[in-house]
C-alpha cells in the first residue's frame, strides 16, 4: 500500500498544481491567498501549547464574527464555535485545531516560531506548530470567507469550531463536555483535514472506513528487591524481569493479534537503577499501544496485563510486589472512522475538483486523531478527515517521493509548502461542505 501511495504521489509531480479546472471558488481562493498567507505567518510566529490557545483562539474568532458568524468563545476552555444558519437543510460541522507543541523549531524560516512555553508538568520549552495546524487554522478561515460570501449558493446550518488540545487529545471532549452537541445546533456532517508529510503540497489523500488509531499510554512499574550488585541471589531484579516482560510483549501482535487486524505495542521507555554495582528496586516501562477495532484494542490491553502478571510469577515474585500495569484512559485517543457515503461523495467531488492525479485512496495510519471523538459521541454523524499534502515540490521530488527521507510531523524541520497546502486544503474544505449541502437539496 506505501509503495503505491508513493507512486501515485509521483505522478503528481508530473503535473501541474493548479486545480483541474478553473472556477470562481478557485479564483476567489487565488485572490485571498496573499491575506491567508500573512494570517499564516502569523499563526506559525505565535503558536500556544495545548488549552493554552489564548491569543489563537481571540485572532480567529474575531475573523468569524467579522463575517456574519454568531461566535461563542471559551468553549472547552479555549475552544471557538461560529455558527451560520443558511435556512433549513443539513447541519455541517468544521473543524480545526489550534494548539502546537513543545518542540525548538529549526526551520529557519522568516517567520519561525521564537516563542517559548511552560507545560502543566512545569517543563519550559520552545513552542512550535510542527504538526501544521497552522495550516488548519488559515484553512479555516479561508473556508468561513468563501461559505460565507456564498450563501446564496447552499441552504443548512454551518458550524465551524476550533478546537483545543488535540495533541494532548482532551480539545475534543473537553468541548463535547462542554455542550458542543447540546448547546449550538448538532451536526449532521463532520469535516477536517490534516496536512500530510507524506504526500507532496497540493495532493488530497483519504481512507474509507478506519483512518486513524486508537492510541493508548500503559505504565509498567515492575518491582523488586534491590540489593549489591555483587549478590544477586539475594535480591529479586527487577531489570531482568522488566527484560522479560518486553521480550514477551511482542509476542501479543506476532502470536496472538490476527494478521489482517493491525496492531502495535511499542516499549518507549525503559528506566531501572542509577549506579553500576546496584542492583533497584524498581523498574518503569511506558508503552504506546496502537489499534483500529475496540476488539483488538481489548486483546492488546488484557494481553499485556496477562503477560505482565504471568512474567512476574514465572520470576518468583510474590503477591505483595506483583508489577501495576495503569492504563491512561485520560490519554486514550479512540480511533477515526470515516464514514462510507460521506467519504464516497467527497472524494468523487475532489477528484472533479482537483483531477484524479491530485486525490488519492491513502491507507489508513497508525497514528492518532481525537477528531474520532465528534462521531462516536453519535453515530448517526457522517465523518470525514482528509489529508492535505504539504511537501514542496522541490523537496518531494530530489527525495525521490520516499517520504523517510523528509522531515516528518512533529519533527524540528516540518515546513509545509503553505500558499498550494492552504488553498488546495481551503478548496477542498468548501467543496465537501457545499457537496453535503448541495446534495440534500
């Protein structure tokens, strides 16, 4: 599957960026982009760590109440939700997220990011939007302009939120929480994208059905009985059953997990002992485990909790110093489901809009998304989350399309080719919402 997504993102770069043909949503998108690239510029020189999205939040919900919006700030804690409501039809929701991360931004840009943040844990960092939803934002408001100065051309209620927190997955539900469903008009239709590191700037990419992971955090402590490194017998290592214990971790993805389900159990951190000749009494082991159907999710968490016990008997542990396993439900991102006939519709409407060599059928990724969130609090919501190519042409192109050769999400370097992701992605974001609003009419 990575070998022909790889493939058929070459052959982009036989052709042209500009959209298959040309219309008055692209023209009008041509013309904004010299706004859209300062308010960009902008929102990459200033990103906010997570729930911390002040000054983020205040600059675009100023944009939306410019624009006719009815703007209610503060929702889930730094949230924004406008609301446009165009006669009766479908209630089509918009999202974008706001926050960025706790990374130095080595870009080098003009524009890089200089600001500097504290996290909850204390911790002060360089903040940068190396995940690119900076990209999201502009997208956002490029999209609001062009509903808004159309609407003579749909009927139907438009909500277009902000959303904070997705890196640390808490924006989402802190903004259900929070009465997105109950206190603005529920949503028929879900809508984001998200730029891709992985596809060249201006190719659309999407997955029909699972497009995103279930992401879980597990916490091993492993205890023991320490002592001098010189007498072993008298001691119970708990570095040696930690060892155990990852070694037979893998086997609940090559053993037990069927095949065709994927999975991932990762160890990332490994933490025992401060000094050569002694021996701890404790081990810490943190795991990434990753998973699409609640099913295999299951099979992942009990298994390692099995294994976990099974290890530490097997080791002559007893009772009273048998390992805890914490699964972070707080940390827990469900899986992203894009529904069949809203995904369906759209990308046969992106492809009209863009031609068949800029959309793109992408496997689904083992990475994680709380946009999951919107549809399981009710699934009678249709859901879609896209991909929008962000590697300039250039880069893409002298790596030879293979995408481990660049920089990736979350990396230092990210730097997304903005003017062709932010107006292909403004495009595309204004053509599934008219499609869905369109096609009830």
């Amino acid at each position: 599957m990575r070998s022909q997504l790889l493939a058929a993102a070459l052959l982009c770069l036989m052709t042209t960026a500009a959209p298959a043909h040309a219309d008055a949503l692209s023209d009008a998108v041509a013309k904004d982009m010299p706004s859209l690239i300062t308010l960009y510029q902008d929102l990459h020189a200033h990103p906010e760590l997570s729930m911390q999205e002040t000054r983020t939040a205040a600059k675009l919900a100023a944009e939306a109440k410019k624009l006719g919006f009815k703007v209610t700030e503060g929702v889930g804690k730094t949230g924004v939700v406008a609301v446009m409501e165009n006669g009766p039809g479908p209630v089509v929701m918009l999202r974008a997220d706001m926050d960025g991360l706790p990374v130095e931004e080595q870009t080098g840009l003009p524009y890089a990011s200089k600001e500097r943040g504290t996290s909850r844990a204390g911790v002060e960092t360089g903040v940068m939007h190396a995940c690119g939803h900076d990209t999201h934002m502009t997208a956002w408001v490029g999209a609001a302009r062009r509903l808004a100065a159309t609407k003579d051309q749909w009927s139907g209620t438009l909500v277009m939120i902000l959303q904070p927190g997705e890196e640390t997955s808490e924006g989402a539900k802190a903004m259900l929480e929070d009465g997105l469903y109950t206190r603005f008009p529920k949503p028929s239709h879900v809508i984001a994208f998200h730029d891709a590191a992985a596809l060249p700037a201006g190719v659309v990419g999407y997955s029909n059905g699972y497009a995103l992971a279930n992401v879980d955090s597990v916490d091993i402590t492993v205890k023991g009985v320490g002592g001098h490194g010189a007498y072993p017998h008298t001691t119970k290592d708990p570095i040696v059953l930690a060892s155990r214990i990852v070694g037979a971790l893998q086997t609940l993805v090559s053993r037990e997990n069927d095949p065709q389900s994927p999975a991932v159990v990762t160890v990332g951190s490994f933490h025992a002992g401060a000094k050569h000749n002694i021996i701890s009494d404790e081990a810490q082991l943190l795991l990434t485990v990753r998973s699409y159907s609640d099913e295999t999710r299951r099979l992942l968490l009990d298994g390692i909790e099995r294994i976990v016990r099974g290890e530490a008997i097997a080791a002559g542990m007893p009772e009273d110093r048998m390992p805890v396993v914490t699964i972070r439900e707080k940390e827990y991102t469900p899986a992203v489901f894009n529904t069949e006939a809203l995904t369906t519709n759209t990308a046969k409407l992106l492809t009209e809009r863009f031609g068949p060599e800029r959309v793109i059928a992408t496997p689904a990724v083992m990475g994680g998304e709380d946009f999951s969130r919107y549809y399981l609090a009710d699934k009678s919501i249709q859901s879609l989350i896209f991909w929008v190519g962000g590697v300039p042409q250039d880069k893409w192109k002298a790596a030879g399309g293979d995408a481990s050769k660049l920089p990736s999400l979350h990396s230092p370097f990210w730097a997304p080719d903005p003017e062709p992701t932010i107006s292909t992605a403004t495009e595309a974001m204004v053509t599934a919402a008219m499609g869905v609003f369109n096609r009830a009419s």
